[in-house]
C-alpha cells in the first residue's frame, strides 16, 4: 500500500523495447514508429523517481509475440522481438526523496512478482533480451524439510502461491511421497 507515502505526483507511460537482427532503416524505423504509436499523448517532462515494469526476465510476453507478428506482417522481417514496459514516475512530496522502504513498498504496489519485474533505469532493460541457458532441474525438498521448504521456495522462485496453495502443495506431495520440482 502507498497510503503513508506523500506522493506529490505520479506518471505513467508506455515504453517499447526492440530487438533486431540488423539495424532499420529509415522507412523501416518510420513503420515501426507508427506501429508503437497509441494510447494518450506522451507528456513532454516527465519528474520524480522512475520505476520501469517489464515483463518478468527470462520470459517473453504474451504482448511481445503478437506486436512481433504484427511487426513481421509489416514487412519488418529483422525485428526478433519487441517488448512493453509501463514507466512510473513517482514524485515524492516536499522532501523529493524516497527511502529504500519507500522504493520497496512502490515496488511491490506496481508490479506482479510472478509475470513481472521492476527496473531502476533504462539501461538495465537490455536484459529483456538476454539468452540464457537452461538450470537443472531442481527439487523442493518438502519430504526432508516439510512445509517451511516450500514457503521458501515461494519467496526465492517468487512464486506468489497463497498460504492456502502452499498447504494444498504441502499434502498433496506428501501424500504422493516426492518432492515438487521447481518446474
């Protein structure tokens, strides 16, 4: 909750973030400019903290597959991916400074934790489009540690599974005598 921030002023936008395989040219950066051009009118200064919510890191939206197909039916064949984010700019009262409490509780008010991730700055979006390899495959071990070990598989996979869906998890394998895995 952002009830015991004073918060002066908070703004929002769409931002796009394109992979290519080769740079576009001037007509092609034309369309695609066209193509990522809806919703209301950007505002021309943007104040306050930026928080940026992308898509969770490692995924591609259902978003991105459908603007990518629209991309390619557009005749921009070099595009491999394009992905939305939503900025936030959040303008603290008075003061102007935000603790890491603050940041924390903004955080957590504007993004899913289980599709989604906050950035601290543009910059760090180049990771939307990073490959990387895939982990083994790794086991809860809810037989050996029991219910407390997938309480702590919630928080570090960042599952967001209800007290209520941990209990379900928790009988379920045990009574089926395994371990859940982390796919």
């Amino acid at each position: 909750s952002l009830g015991a921030l004073s918060l002066s002023r908070v703004t929002t936008e769409y931002w796009h973030f394109v992979a290519t395989e080769t740079p576009l040219d001037a007509t092609q950066a034309a369309v695609l400019e066209a193509l990522l051009t809806y919703g209301p009118a950007r505002e021309k200064e943007a104040r306050g903290e930026l928080f940026l919510v992308v898509p969770r890191l490692g995924t591609v939206s259902p978003w991105a597959s459908k603007a990518t197909d629209i991309a390619h039916a557009c005749g921009l064949q070099q595009v491999r991916r394009i992905e939305r984010g939503i900025a936030f700019w959040f303008a603290k009262g008075l003061l102007g400074k935000f603790s890491e409490a603050d940041r924390a509780a903004i955080r957590a008010a504007i993004h899913d934790r289980m599709t989604e991730t906050v950035l601290d700055g543009v910059d760090a979006a180049e990771a939307l489009f990073a490959h990387y390899e895939p982990r083994p495959l790794a086991s809860v071990d809810l037989l050996g540690q029991g219910r407390d070990a997938l309480v702590a598989a919630n928080r570090e996979m960042g599952l967001a599974l209800a007290p209520d869906e941990i209990d379900y998890l928790a009988d379920n394998f045990s009574r089926m005598g395994r371990n859940p895995t982390d796919v």
